[in-house]
C-alpha cells in the first residue's frame, strides 16, 4: 500500500512527504524529480520546448511505474488530477490524501518558486493561483480519500495526520 499526497504546489506534499516517509520508513518519491530526470531538463524547458501535453504524458507514464511500486509515499506534481487515469492508476494501492491551502497560504509559500512556468497568460500570480485553484479543487476532491487543510497546521503536524491515517488501515 502506497500513501498519494495531492494538492495545489505550496500546500506541503514534497515537505510532508519527505516526513512521513522518515516517520514511516518509507522512501519518498517525487514525481516532478523524476519527471525532470526522465526527460533530462526541467519542467520550465519541457513545456517550453513540448509544451503542457507532452509534460502530461511523461507524468502519467511515472504515475503508471509507481503505482506498480509498493510501500512508498508519493509526491505528486499539482496537476496530476488533470488526467483522470493518472488517479485511477495511482488508487489501485494506495490512500489517497489531498492537502489543502487556501489561496492567500499558497501564495505566501510559493511566490518566488521558479520551477513551473506559468499555466495562465496574462494574470498576476494571485488570480492565476486562484483560476487555476477553482478549475482544480473538484478533481481534488473527487480524487482524494481524506482532505487535510494546512494552512494553519506546521509540516509536523500534518504529518502526524497522515500517519494517523495510514495506521487506521
């Protein structure tokens, strides 16, 4: 059984994750790290070169290959709901949790974050976070098993959710 941590960038999943997995003696796997080393450039010059569709497709390929894994916890990319296969593959052996922060939370925690390239043209980085937010959170909610709100919980305690989760089997 594997633990999914989905969620908005910026709401704790590659921290927490990495947490959980000590707690646990798992290992935390990044998808967009191994998205970056699949392709062999980062995820700014994949879309740039590519563009979004062809990020995608690496994504669901990685989301296929760990969900064939067991016993790790994975840090999926924010947009890993897009593709409604990526969540079925990923359900197959897993609890799936979605952390959650509310747009103000994720701003302050993501504003100088240089490694995704923008997914609306022409916004501020505030009504981008909050578009694109809006258009993501039922297939947020659709995809997850349990939702926890972090913005006023520290990695810590997140992580102790999590592991409350995981041993309520």
């Amino acid at each position: 059984m594997n633990l999914v941590l989905i969620g908005y960038r910026g709401t704790g999943k590659s921290v927490v994750g990495e947490l959980v997995a000590q707690r646990l003696g798992m290992e935390c796997i990044g998808m967009d790290a191994k998205i970056v080393e699949q392709a062999g450039m980062s995820i700014p010059e994949i879309v740039d070169k590519y563009g979004w569709s062809k990020f995608r497709d690496i994504e669901s390929e990685i989301a296929r290959k760990l969900a064939a894994l067991d016993h790790i916890v994975i840090d999926t990319g924010g947009g890993i709901i897009e593709r409604p296969e990526n969540i079925e593959a990923l359900k197959t052996n897993a609890r799936v949790i979605w952390l959650q922060a509310s747009v103000d939370v994720i701003v302050m925690r993501i504003q100088g974050d240089t490694e995704r390239p923008s997914l609306t043209a022409g916004k501020t980085f505030t009504e981008e976070v909050a578009e694109v937010l809006e258009q993501r959170i039922p297939k947020y909610r659709s995809a997850a098993q349990y939702e926890i709100d972090t913005d006023q919980l520290a990695p810590e305690q997140i992580a102790d959710r999590i592991i409350e989760i995981w041993n309520e089997g």
